[in-house]
C-alpha cells in the first residue's frame, strides 16, 4: 500500500507504461480532486486493478457483466446496511470524513483514452473526479457532470506544461 496525503493507494496490477501518473503522484493529484470537488479533508482508498478485477467487483456489487472503468464503494453504504440510517443524507462534512472506496481499471483508463482522444492524464482525472463524486453522495445528472468537468479543468491548468500533463 502507497499512503500518500487523502489517497491510500494500492496498486493489484501492472501498470500500463502509458499510465499517466507514478503511484506516487496520484497522492498529489487526489488532493487537487477532492479540494476542486470541495472534499477537502475527505479520505478514501484507490485500488488499480485490471478489466479481470474489475469486471469479478462489478458482478459481485453490481450484477453487471464485463469490465467498467472505475467503481465506488461509498463509506456510507456499509453504514447504512450496518444501522439502516442511511449516513449519506448529508449530516457529515467531508473535513476528516472517510469517504469510501475506487477501484480503477486500469486497462480500461488506457482503452478510453485511445477510444476518446483524450490525454491519459485528463481521462485518469475525469473517472476519478466521478468517482469521488459518487462517494459523496452525488448521482449521474447536470450538476455532476459539470463538477467533473470544473475538476478536470482544474487539473489541466496545474499540470500544464508540466512532464505529468502527457
């Protein structure tokens, strides 16, 4: 395990060359999601894995067959099953709040970037955007979307003419 700042990162498979970050720059860029997202202080837990991996979670969790390109595993679904209060209602601030879990399919990250012509940089931001949206508690519409694009916006300006910007 690679604990680096809000991210405790794991890396279960070989990382693609392509993979536009080392392990240890993911630390830097989840700091900048979660305050571009406004979840500063929230922590949660990466795991990179393969299609393999990723397509057994989202049988297991999801009843869908085949790979996806990133799942969450928000903290407050187990405490809901656990007390059936449903603690993702908006009580809690993300200031020290355990959000939950991603797992990121890495072959998936470097299939769509080929697939939509984007950056690998700015793909990897975009699913981990979504997905640290959906750790909070937000569902597929305008408002999500739009924050995933200011977030992604937000990390192309810090990279910009950096080596990482790839």
């Amino acid at each position: 395990m690679i604990v680096s700042g809000p991210a405790d990162i794991l890396c279960e498979t070989r990382l693609d060359p392509r993979f536009p970050l080392s392990r240890h720059e993911l630390g830097s860029l989840a700091e900048t999601l979660l305050d571009a997202l406004e979840l500063t202080g929230g922590t949660f837990i990466l795991k990179l894995v393969d299609d393999r991996e990723i397509a057994r979670l989202n049988r297991e969790f999801l009843g869908c067959t085949g790979p996806t390109n990133i799942l969450s595993f928000p903290a407050w679904n187990a405490d809901e099953a656990e007390d059936g209060d449903g603690a993702g209602d908006g009580e809690d601030d993300a200031d020290g709040t355990f959000l939950g879990e991603l797992a990121l399919s890495v072959d998936a990250l470097a299939r769509e970037t080929d697939l939509y012509g984007q950056a690998p940089l700015e793909h990897l931001a975009r699913l981990l955007a979504h997905g640290l949206l959906h750790l909070a508690g937000f569902d597929h519409g305008e408002v999500m979307f739009d924050m995933t694009d200011a977030a992604v916006d937000r990390v192309l300006l810090e990279y910009a003419g950096s080596e990482d910007g790839r």
